[in-house]
C-alpha cells in the first residue's frame, strides 16, 4: 500500500530531525544507523510524523515523553497508531525513561522484531 505524505508537514519533520530529543539521538546515532537495515528519521506518513521508520519492515518507532501520558496525548496516539496499523505497519513505543534506563534491552527488542537476534 502506497504511504499518503502529507506535504505541509515537510517543514516540521525536518525541524524535528534537525533538533532531536537526546532519547532520538541515542537511539539513532548509538544503534539504528548501524543496522543492515535502512530507518528513516522524522517520515511524514499521512498526517502524522514518526520518529523512526524502516519501509522494508513496515515498523514504526516510536519514542514517548511525559506529554503522551497525559489523556490528550493518549487519545491522540491511540488515533495515530490506528491509521498507521490500517497501512499496516507495526508501530513499537518506548518512553524515553525506558531508553535512558534499559537501552540494551530496547535494542534487542528492536532486532527481535527485525528478525536480526
């Protein structure tokens, strides 16, 4: 299924990828850009912007602060998740208490779900 890229988002997503939370930083520079397996940073996909992509797995990652424990923000994420598991993707959340804390063991649940174990 094609992907909908929302254009007037172009913008944002290159701003966040340009100024990525330390969570975002580690996570890229520390682990996903020395996978054998292509991610995207900050991907448009329809009207929302997703952290990290990988096209050839149809998985989503995504990185969570405070603000998505707050029911906006739930709600908000519950609605996103929805249309980008109607695309079929697989979308994964960590908060980033999870990747300051447990980093190796988000990075293994990453391969797993790669099939890279």
């Amino acid at each position: 299924m094609r992907i909908f890229h929302n254009s007037d988002l172009t913008d944002r997503a290159t701003d966040l990828r340009n100024n990525p939370t330390k969570e975002e930083k580690k996570l890229w520079y520390d682990f996903l850009r020395t996978l054998p397996i292509h991610f995207s940073r900050q991907k448009v996909i329809g009207n929302y912007i997703a952290d990290f992509y990988c096209a050839s797995q149809k998985l989503v990652i995504e990185l969570d602060g405070s603000q998505h424990y707050e029911d906006e923000g739930q709600e908000y994420d519950r609605r996103r998740d929805e249309y980008m598991q109607s695309l079929g993707l697989t979308v994964v959340r960590y908060s980033n208490l999870e990747i300051d804390r447990n980093f190796k063991n988000i990075c293994q649940d990453i391969l797993n779900r790669l099939g890279l174990e």
